[in-house]
C-alpha cells in the first residue's frame, strides 16, 4: 500500500489482481495516465482520466496540465485536453512529451 497524502492513485486490476491501468494525479498535475497494452479502447483509460479529474475537482483544481506521448495526443484531445506548445518538449532532457491542459 502506497500513503502519499500529495498525490493521488488509482488502480484498475482484474479478477486476478493484475493491474490493467493506474492513474497518478499529483497537485494540478496528471503524472501518469496508463493502461496495458491489452485493454487499450476498452475505456479503462478514460475511467483512470475521469476519476483524477474528479479528484482534483473535489481537491478545488481548476486547471489540470499533463504531458502526453505522441501516441497519447488524441485520447486527451478527444477528453478535452488543449495542446499548450507547439513543440515536443523533453522531460528530463530524453523523454518526449507535449504539454496539454484542460479547465475543469
């Protein structure tokens, strides 16, 4: 068990306890939005995005920011999210990610 009174996580697991996808919402910011491979388009990852957005809502944020892979783009367009910079920008100076937000 993880106590962390800063961020917030959630897990989807199956019957066999095997995680299928995990949210991470730490302050205005999503830290981690992902599922399995093999639950892709099956709405595991927007249950994972609605919960932390419920969660921040409830924690009085109005404004959410991420930062998505290029393969991530159009889930969190198609929820709402707004590219806020026209480039790629590296975290950590390797990953690539593209920042988003969204107003709740």
């Amino acid at each position: 068990m993880i106590h962390d009174h800063n961020n917030y996580f959630i897990v989807a697991v199956n019957a066999a306890d095997q995680p299928l996808a995990l949210g991470i919402l730490g302050g205005h910011e999503i830290r981690a939005c992902y599922v399995t491979p093999d639950v892709v388009g099956k709405g595991f990852g927007k249950a994972i995005l609605l919960a932390l957005e419920a969660e921040a809502r409830r924690r009085g944020i109005a404004k959410l920011e991420l930062g998505s892979t290029r393969h991530a783009l159009e889930f969190y367009r198609r929820n709402g999210y707004k590219q806020t910079s026209a480039e790629e920008l590296l975290l950590r100076g390797v990953i690539p990610y593209i920042p988003m937000e969204k107003m709740l």
